[in-house]
C-alpha cells in the first residue's frame, strides 16, 4: 500500500555513475526495510541491495547481492525521508529498470510487499 517513487535514472556511459533516490507520500522510510530491485528485459528480477528500518526494530544494517556489493551503496537520510543507491563503475549489464521496494525487514529472500514504479537506468558501452 506504500507508493515509493524512485528517481535518479536515465543514461550514463560505461564507467560512469548515477545515484538513485526513493522517498514515499505520507510514510516515514524509516519504519521500514528498503530495498532495490532491477529487472532488465526479459531477466528475472534481481536483488541489488536492502537497507533496514532505523526505527530500531531492527540490525539497521544494509546487505548487497554480489552484483551489487563493491559498486553499490545503499544509504538513508531519515531527515529528508529518503533512501539512496549509489552506484559506480556502471556497465552494460546494469541497463534496467530500477525498483525502490520495501518490507518490515531485509531477507535473503529478497521478497518485498510494496514497490515503486521504477526508474530506467541505461549504461552504454
């Protein structure tokens, strides 16, 4: 039932770097695990990184797939109510679309209840 919205997205050349916001209407992103989420076309969708509540609720920690662990950082700045994903060294592979989801806590499952629209990220050769 919580609306994300992504933001960020769009065209960078190999190598390059783009960072990624999400924010929600009317929900604090602080209660709440988020996470991010690509799917390019015709792959399954993939895991990139999740960040917990700082709510206390739970480790607060953050966790990243091996696509994204080195490259990508995930953050939160609970005072403008937004969560980011940053990401460098881009490449080809990284061409998606990009999810901002959220859920109660960060699992390795990587299953989460309420999803953005998506933002497209395009990296070029």
């Amino acid at each position: 039932q919580v609306q994300l919205v992504e933001s960020g997205g769009g065209s960078v050349q190999s190598g390059g770097s783009l960072r990624l916001s999400c924010t929600a209407s009317g929900y604090f992103l602080g209660f709440y695990a988020i996470g991010w989420v690509r799917q390019a076309p015709g792959k399954e969708r993939e895991g990139l990184s999740c960040i917990n509540s700082s709510d206390g609720s739970s480790d607060g920690g953050s966790y990243y797939t091996d696509s994204a662990q080195g490259r990508f950082t995930i953050s939160r700045d609970d005072d403008k109510n937004m969560v980011y994903l940053d990401m460098n060294n881009l490449k080809p592979d990284d061409t998606a679309t990009y999810y901002c989801v959220g859920t109660v806590q960060c699992s390795r499952s990587w299953e989460f209840e309420h999803w953005g629209q998506g933002t497209p990220v395009t990296v070029s050769s």
